[in-house]
C-alpha cells in the first residue's frame, strides 16, 4: 500500500515486520486493560497496516486520516493543512484487519460497524506523538471513519502563534480580564464566543488559544462537555462530561456544577436551546461568565446564529465579545516564487505599488520545451513541502466587540451584513484585510486567499 512491504519470515510477529510506531492503548477502566489492549493489537496482522498508515499521517502532518468503507474495499485520504489527499486504495480484508487494531486501541467494539463509537489511543513515530481520536459510523455504503490526528503541542499555541496580531490579542485580553500592564483591567463579564467556518478547521486550536489567553489562574474556571467531543486540555479548568448517549444535555448538568459557585464556565458545545438560555439567565442572576463556541465564517455571522438560537432576550445584554478565525495556508518558504504583481491587481487589493514591489506564488514546474521534446526527467521535488507548495497554515482573525449600536441591532434586525457594517464602523479589522496584509508580507498567495475567502 505504501510502498514495497517486507516479506514476513515464518518466526516473525506482525509487530516485528511492521513500521517502527509505538502504540499506547486508551479509553478502557483501568491501565492494565489498556496495555492489554495494546498487547492484543501489536499480535494482529492488522497492526503492519495501522503503523504504515499512522506512520505516514504523522510524518506528512496530517491533521486527519479517512477511511470509506464499501463492499469492494477502503478509500483512504489525508487532510493536510485542510486539503484532503488521496492515498492508494486498499482491498477489504486489509482494511477490516486495521480497523478492528484500530478500535481495540481505543477500547472500542471491532464487531460493531453500524453504530457510532469514539474513542482514542496514543501513537509515536520517530519521537513524535499524537493523540489519535478515532471516530466510526455506520453509512449507506458501509462505515466512515475519521481519525483525528492532535498534536498537543500544536493545540497549546497561543493566539499569538495561531497568527492574531499582538495589538488584537492584547485588546482580547484586557476584555476577558487578563492583566498585561500596570494596570489591572476590570473583571471580565458576559457571554464570549469563539467562531470559524464549518469547514476550515481551527476551531479547537483558537478555543484553546482564547483559554489560555484568560486569567485562569485567579478565577475558578469549570468546563462543560459532551464525553465524544473533548477538546484539549488546558491548564486550571477543571472539565465535567456530560453524555448525551445517555439522555444528559448541559442544561442538566449546570445546576450540578453550579454548586461551586464557579466565576467562568465554559461550554465549547452547545446543542440545545435549553442550555444557552440557562447560561444567559446565570450571567443575569450569578454574574457568571460564559466562553462557548459555534461554526461561522465571520464573527458577525456567529453573532446572529447564537442570539437566534436562544429565545432569551438577556443574550442580547450579555454578549461581549466574538473572536473569528479562519486559516489560510502558508506558501512553502522553500520553494515559493516572487513575482512582480500587476498595478490593477494591487489597486483591488488596496496596496500601494511603492510599499509592495513583488508578490508570492506557489512554484510550479517549467512547461515542457517548445521542440515537444520536454524535460530531462520529470521536476525537481521541492524536500520541505513535498512538492505541494504550501506548508501549514496561519490563522485571519475578526474581533467584534459588541457596543451599544451592536446591541441594538442585534436586539431589532439580526442581520449578519447590519452587524459587519455597525463592527467596521466601530473600528473592526475584516478578514479580508487580515488576509491582504499576509499576502503583503509573502505569507500566502492570490489563489490561496481566494480560497479561504470564498
């Protein structure tokens, strides 16, 4: 599948011919089991295919791997820096081998190929690890799964690393309570929303930027959520799971942990109407502040999506402050190429020709010669990217902070483009000119930005 294999010796183990990943099992009631687990999983064939598989998705820096599953065999795709790449196919018996490893890694059941099931176990290959959360569910065509690829380190990036402009963040952090200067900022308040589009990823990575960049060492910070979608875990917040497997929504829990009386909460999901309505009445009546999250491709949009999900008008008092990201992908600094960009193309960005005088593009290889008789041997490979072009992603930030005009927008006409306008009024960087200022800079491409944007 990934290469020429290693013919299997009648004395060899499937763990002795298989990539060199270690595997950690997790998930199940006790640490014997897990490494019971593990043990169980290294003695299958299926463990040679798992380790060529997670061994790639690691060294390529995949944030997801794809498995379909149909009657006549397994797809397989990497998502890497948000674009889904097609590996060779692998026949069904090859892939049930690695799926069932792959489950009981994470203590989940192997015969089960119909309901949904999620877990996670740990995998290190060449020093690195990542916490691999693995999620299957039963579909027309057979069953789905994705695993998450997490690198911890990577989630621990403040907004800063993630790409927020240092005088954003700033302004970010004196509205959340966080001391910067001399002066102590006045206690944070109100309900906080992080945002970024369904489909763009980031989501986690900013919710624990944005928790990091409180004050959550002088506060009592609780989090609320589902079991099957942790996030992170982020220093002095302390989580409790709720299940919804089992009928528990946030709303019933709430009135539990309230009972430590705590100064923050927060609930990165919330499904239900019930629950946002509780968290808007405990910013009225306890003072309690609320950071949660919701899909949006901008912070005005998310703005509208979570006042017309509640129907408690006290949202529209208490909301504070929404934070927007989307990514963009880096051009690879080892192979992308400048160009001297066309003056009607920077007058539509807004950019002066005197302060830019060369963009960046992603380098493509030299047509063939204008005798037909093409190249000596196909295109250098660029080492870094892999002759992809682009190499990680940075973020583009909106960050609305709602005044009195806001409010009372938000309060009559709900409307994502009245919000955006009343926010860039008030002083509000867009998106867009977020992501102009990275093309200034040969951070990232026309095409790409384009992409991002849409």
């Amino acid at each position: 599948m990934f290469g020429k294999k290693k013919k299997q010796a009648a004395n060899e183990s499937p763990e002795q011919i298989a990539p060199d990943v270690e595997f950690k099992g997790m998930g199940a009631a006790t640490e014997q089991d897990n490494q019971t687990n593990a043990i169980k999983a290294r003695q299958s064939p299926g463990i040679v295919p798992v380790s060529m598989l997670i061994g790639q998705a690691i060294e390529r820096k995949a944030s997801r791997i794809l498995l379909d599953y149909t009657a006549e065999g397994v797809a397989l795709r990497l998502d890497m820096d948000g674009f889904w790449h097609d590996l060779p196919a692998m026949d069904r018996q090859t892939g049930d081998v690695m799926l069932a490893v792959m489950k009981k890694l994470g203590d989940l059941d192997p015969s089960e190929r119909q309901a949904r099931q999620a877990g996670e176990f740990k995998a290190t290959f060449h020093r690195v690890s990542r916490l691999c959360q693995i999620t299957s569910q039963g579909v027309e065509t057979g069953e789905r799964v994705i695993i998450r690829m997490v690198d911890p380190k990577q989630e621990q990036m403040s907004l800063e690393d993630l790409g927020m402009r240092e005088a954003v963040a700033e302004q970010f952090k004196q509205r959340v309570g966080r001391a910067t200067g001399e002066e102590m900022p006045p206690p944070p308040k109100g309900i906080y929303v992080f945002s970024a589009p369904p489909n763009g990823g980031g989501l986690s990575a900013l919710w624990v930027a944005g928790l990091m960049a409180t004050d959550r060492y002088t506060g009592d910070f609780l989090g609320l959520e589902e079991k099957t979608r942790r996030e992170p875990e982020v220093e002095n917040v302390d989580v409790f799971e709720f299940d919804e497997g089992e009928g528990e929504t946030a709303a019933s829990v709430i009135p539990k942990i309230m009972l430590r009386q705590p100064d923050v909460l927060a609930v990165p999901h919330i499904a239900d109407t019930e629950s946002l309505d509780l968290l808007c009445q405990l910013a009225e009546d306890e003072g309690t502040v609320t950071i949660t999250c919701t899909r949006a491709k901008s912070a005005a949009e998310a703005l509208c999506k979570i006042a017309a999900a509640t129907q408690e008008k006290n949202f529209v008092k208490f909301v504070n402050l929404v934070v927007n990201m989307r990514l963009v992908r880096r051009l690879c600094v080892g192979c992308k190429t400048p160009f001297p960009p066309n003056p009607q193309i920077l007058n539509q960005l807004g950019l002066s020709a005197d302060r830019v005088q060369v963009l960046y593009q992603q380098w493509e290889p030299p047509p063939p010669s204008a005798d037909g008789k093409g190249r000596d041997g196909p295109p250098p490979i660029c080492p870094q990217c892999a002759g992809i072009g682009y190499m990680g992603r940075i973020g583009m930030f909106e960050l609305l902070i709602v005044d009195d005009n806001i409010r009372q927008a938000l309060a009559q006409q709900p409307s994502p483009e009245v919000i955006q306008e009343l926010a860039v009024e008030a002083g509000m960087r867009t998106i867009r000119e977020e992501g102009i200022a990275l093309l200034a800079q040969g951070i990232t491409s026309i095409p790409e930005l384009q992409r991002a944007l849409a």
